[in-house]
C-alpha cells in the first residue's frame, strides 16, 4: 500500500485542527474526524436509516447507470477517493469489468482500506487492487493517473466542503485528468427543508450519536475530557447557504481540557460548536463550478423521485 499520509501525520493534522477550531469563534471541528472505528460504524448505521435517504438514492442511481458509466468511460483504471463500504464500488467494477485493470481505493484510514482492497482482490481475480492512504484534498497530485481513469467521489462528500473547497478541490481533479479522463461525482440535491433536516437528526437518534463522537474522539486521541452527554446535538437547513449544518451545543457552562494541546476551552450554557456542513446542490450550480473547474458535464443522473445527483464529466 502507498501511504502518502502516516499515523504521526494525521495525528499532527487532528491537533492543528482541534487547536484551531476550538480557539476561533464560533468554535467549530471538521466532519473529517468523525470517523474511528466506533463513527464508521455509526455512519453505516446511518445509511440505513429510513430517514437518510442519500445512500439508497445514488445506489439505485448506480444499478440503473453503471453500464452507461462503463460505456462512456471505458476505464483501465478506477480510483475511488473516500472509498466507502465498498457496496457502491462492487456496483461500479463489475460494470466496469470489461476494460478496468486496475483498481485505488484512496482513504485516510489506511487499516479499514488494507481490509476492504483485500476483500475486492479476492472477489476480482486479475484486478489489481492498490490501495492508497491519502487525503485526497492534499495528495490528488500524487495518485496514480495514466490513461481512460475514472476518478469516483461518491456519498455526496463534496458537501462537507465549503464553496472556495470545492473550487480548489474540483481544479486539483481537473488538474491530474488526460484528455481521456472522467470523474463521477455524487451530490445530494436541495429539497423539501423538512427532509433534509430529517435526515440529519433522526427519531432514534444515531446522528446524534455520530455527531458526539467527534468529542469521544478527541478524548482518546488528545487525552481531552469532553463529557459527550453535556453536548446536544442540532441539525439546521442554513437556507442561504443551501447546507446542513451539525452543530453540537453545550449543555450548561462548562470548561473541557485537552490535555494533549494544553489547553482549556470553556463553553457557554447554550453555545453552538459547528461539526459539519452537508451542501445541497442544484444541477446549474453543479454545472457551473464543474465548468469554472475546466470540467464538462457528459451525464447527468437523478433518481426516480430526484433526490440524489450522479454527475459524469470530462475535461
Ligand atoms: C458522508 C459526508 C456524505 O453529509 O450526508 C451523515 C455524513 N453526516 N449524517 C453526509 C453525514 C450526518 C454524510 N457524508
């Protein structure tokens, strides 16, 4: 596996970002850190809720469109950037099956990645499968590229990153496609305001859940002492915006000490901690920043009730 992010790097990434975060106002702690072992399986659990809705929507995207993906695309090279559980991309090679011959799954995680390529080798005699631990905001420049690669960012990720983000982010893609190339990108779409912020804080309270780890996380990799249960969890559409935004609001006055940083943090009764945006897209708007990007639309897809986006675009 090549790792162009190590353990001691991500751990120098989480204290810059939590000392940043929790100094600025508002305070705010990037969704990226969501993730352990304990929030990756909440975020499944989350997929399967009735009322999270974007995973089933690009899945039946995905089963109805994967050939016309293949045929566009006619792919030697698959490279996933967040690669997920693994259901969406099985959808996505078997399609593909016809010319791929190599296959990147591309995480921050790089222990969950080794598993997950494993299990898509044994499944894909005659694949190679290289996985690649990197941050893919950081490293696009240092992935595989070659000729006819697909590059896949699926799940609506893109909406965890703000507008000037996805500028850069969308560009450095651009940046490492030959003219034979094409990205594949999921986006959620704006809807019903009531739905979304559904989505976002269920009846049974997994989100909520996930959203609080962030602070469990924190505790064990910063020797901090967050009591997760002073901490509520919010979900709110920002209309202007046209994003979710998570935030976790505390309880009662209370100061937390991040041991690791040396650092104490005192919160307001009341106060809000943003934890995640989750932008909602529209096809122009779509269109337009993939433009700006140097990126043509070749296929745009929605589900039946058009909830979910699967954009197909080439330089
Ligand atoms: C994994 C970023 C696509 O924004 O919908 C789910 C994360 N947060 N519920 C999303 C998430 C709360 C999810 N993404």
């Amino acid at each position: 596996m090549d790792r162009f992010l190590t353990a001691d790097d991500l751990a120098k990434t989480l204290r810059q970002d939590v000392h940043e975060g929790l100094t600025g106002t508002p305070k705010t702690l990037p969704p990226k850190w969501f993730y352990d072992e304990r929030g990756s399986a909440l975020f499944e659990e989350i997929t399967r809720l009735e009322e999270y809705y974007p995973t089933r929507r690009e899945r039946e995207i995905l089963v109805e469109r994967s050939a016309d993906v293949a045929a566009a695309a006619r792919a030697r090279t698959l490279l996933e950037l967040g690669a997920g559980s693994g259901e969406k991309t099985r959808l996505l090679l078997g399609a593909l099956a016809g010319t791929l011959r190599t296959y990147v799954p591309v995480d921050v995680s790089g222990d969950f990645l080794e598993e997950a390529a494993a299990g898509i080798a044994a499944d894909h005699p005659g694949l190679e499968v290289r996985p690649v631990a990197a941050d893919y905001e950081r490293h696009l420049h240092l992935l595989p590229g070659g000729e006819r690669r697909l590059v896949a960012f699926l799940g609506g990720t893109i909406g965890n990153m703000r507008p000037a983000e996805r500028t850069g982010f969308l560009g450095g893609v651009r940046a490492t496609m030959s003219g034979d190339g094409f990205l594949l990108l999921g986006a959620d779409l704006v809807k019903d305001p009531g739905r979304l912020v559904a989505a976002y804080d269920d009846a049974a309270g997994v989100t909520a859940e996930f959203n609080r780890n962030v602070l469990r996380v924190i505790n064990a990799e910063l020797d901090a002492d967050f009591d997760p249960g002073a901490f509520e969890h919010v979900a709110v559409w920002n209309d202007a915006e046209e994003w979710i935004e998570m935030r976790l609001r505390s309880t009662r006055d209370q100061a937390v000490r991040v041991r690791a940083l040396d650092l104490e943090v005192r919160f307001a009764a009341g106060e809000e901690m943003r934890t995640e945006i989750s932008a909602k897209f529209r096809r122009e708007r779509l269109e337009a920043e993939l433009g700006a990007a140097g990126l043509e639309v070749a296929e745009f897809w929605t589900d039946a009730e058009g909830d979910f986006s699967l954009t197909l675009a080439r330089p």
